[in-house]
C-alpha cells in the first residue's frame, strides 16, 4: 500500500532520514520505534507529506507522491489520517464541529451527512456524550479519543500515529490504546510511533526500529521482541524494559 524508498531528508546539515526503505502492506500494524532523535517523526511526516523529502520516492498503491502535482497530491493525502501527540484540536470549536470541519471542506460532504459520520465516530470511540463539549473542557484522553473520530471521519485508509499517549497522564493511556487496539482489529492499516512496548509487541503486527535515521531492524514483533538482532535494538530494548 505505501512504498518508501530510499528516502533521505535533511535539515539543513542534519541528516534526519538516510536512505530510509519501507513497505507498509494492508493490514499492517507497523511500530516505529527508536531512540528521540532517530527520525521516527520525520519518516511519518514525510509519509503523509507533512515535510518534502530530499531524495528517493514514496508511492501509495503504486503511484508516487508528488508534490507539484497538487490536486493528486491532496487526494493521496487524504487517504491518511494523522494523530498528534499534542492533539491539535480546534480550541474554539466544539468536540461536533471539529469532527464535521473537515468532511465538510475537503470532502465537501453536506452538514447532515458530516454529522452522521461524526457521531458514528464519536460514538466509537466513547465520546457521543461529549458532542458539544469544547476541547478545553475535557482530559487528555479524551481529546486524543476525539482527535482518533476526527481524523476517522475523513474516511482514511491508513492511520498515522505519533507518540499518541505520551502526552497523557498514566491513567488514561488504556482508554486510547484501547481505541487503536480495537482499530486494528477492524483491519485499519496503522502506523504508530510509540514508547508503549506492550502495544508494539501484542497488538502491532511489524516492528520498524530506527536509529540515527536508519532503519537498523524490522521483524515481525514477536521476533523482534522476543530476538533482537542488532546491538542497538538490544540496547534500546534494555533500556526501555
Ligand atoms: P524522533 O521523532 O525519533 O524523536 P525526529 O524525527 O523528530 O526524531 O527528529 C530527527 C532529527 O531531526 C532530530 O535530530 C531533530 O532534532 C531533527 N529535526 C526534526 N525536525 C526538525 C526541523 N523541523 N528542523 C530542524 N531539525 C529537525
Ligand atoms: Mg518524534
């Protein structure tokens, strides 16, 4: 479904992706894991075209992305849902409106139809009762939930997320992983950059492991859990175990 290939983005001097090559597959529940720093975010920003790449390609089922070719360009993106570690809800919108917002603009559904998806979604992931709440009003948790429906309600076919609980208290990190487990489940495609060994060794389905901008290791996760292969990922998994 997703090609990256030899993929290199600099920023300025830095080289935050060295020719980076990955298959993601339909289904797939692909952890990115590695040290802060290694270019997890980078790769998944460059994926859904939140950052230009400076050398190789990225393809969706077959057709690279292409940033001069625009109208292409914003469909293919489209097909992907994007969580935040911060969120990134609308303040001044209500939990309602900030899952409409986008149905309505880009895919140009109408108020009715927006709203039937939103409160599907809403209702998904817990959150009906909270409808017309405002972002400010609610716990950490449950604004990732809403930004989970929000980005659901685009109808993606691939879910991009980074480091979706690290910014949550302890006590709700269960109810969003919870959400994504049950995501995966019903067959979304996933990639997620996360901390949260326990969700990249049972629910995730391949592990990616980065260091330094490189892809030093990728493995199914149990083998990857269960028999590191390079130095760094035994090093990392020691630290983080
Ligand atoms: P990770 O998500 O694995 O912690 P990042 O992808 O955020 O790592 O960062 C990889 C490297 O690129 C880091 O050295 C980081 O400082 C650098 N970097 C990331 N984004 C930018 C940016 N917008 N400008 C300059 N340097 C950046
Ligand atoms: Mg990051």
């Amino acid at each position: 479904m997703i090609k990256v290939e030899h993929v290199q983005k600099n920023f300025g001097k830095l080289h935050a992706l060295k020719d980076v090559s990955l298959t993601i597959e339909r289904g797939d529940i692909v952890s990115l894991i590695g040290p802060s720093g290694s270019g997890k975010s980078t790769l998944l920003r460059c994926i859904h075209g939140l950052e230009t790449i400076d050398k190789g390609s990225i393809q969706i089922d077959g057709v690279e992305m292409d940033p001069s070719n625009t109208s292409l360009y914003r469909q293919q993106r489209n097909r992907m849902g994007f969580v935040f570690q911060h969120f990134n809800l609308f303040p001044n919108m209500t939990v309602l409106e900030n899952c409409k917002l986008a149905p309505i603009q880009v895919l140009k559904m109408s108020d009715s139809d927006a709203e039937k998806v939103a409160l599907e979604y809403l209702e998904k992931v817990g959150l009906l009762d909270k409808k017309n709440a405002y972002p400010n009003n609610l716990s950490g948790g449950q604004k990732q939930r809403v930004a989970i429906a929000r980005a659901l309600c685009m109808n993606p076919e691939v879910m991009l997320f980074d480091e979706p609980t690290s910014a949550l208290d302890p006590e709700m990190i269960k109810e969003v992983l919870e959400v994504m487990k049950d995501l995966g489940n019903q067959g979304m495609t996933m990639i997620v950059v996360t901390h949260e060994m326990g969700f990249a060794r049972k629910v995730g389905t391949r592990v990616v492991f980065l260091d330094q901008g490189e892809i030093v290791e990728e493995n199914t996760s149990e083998e990857f859990f269960s028999n590191p292969q390079s130095d760094r990922a035994k090093d990392f998994l020691s630290k983080v175990f």
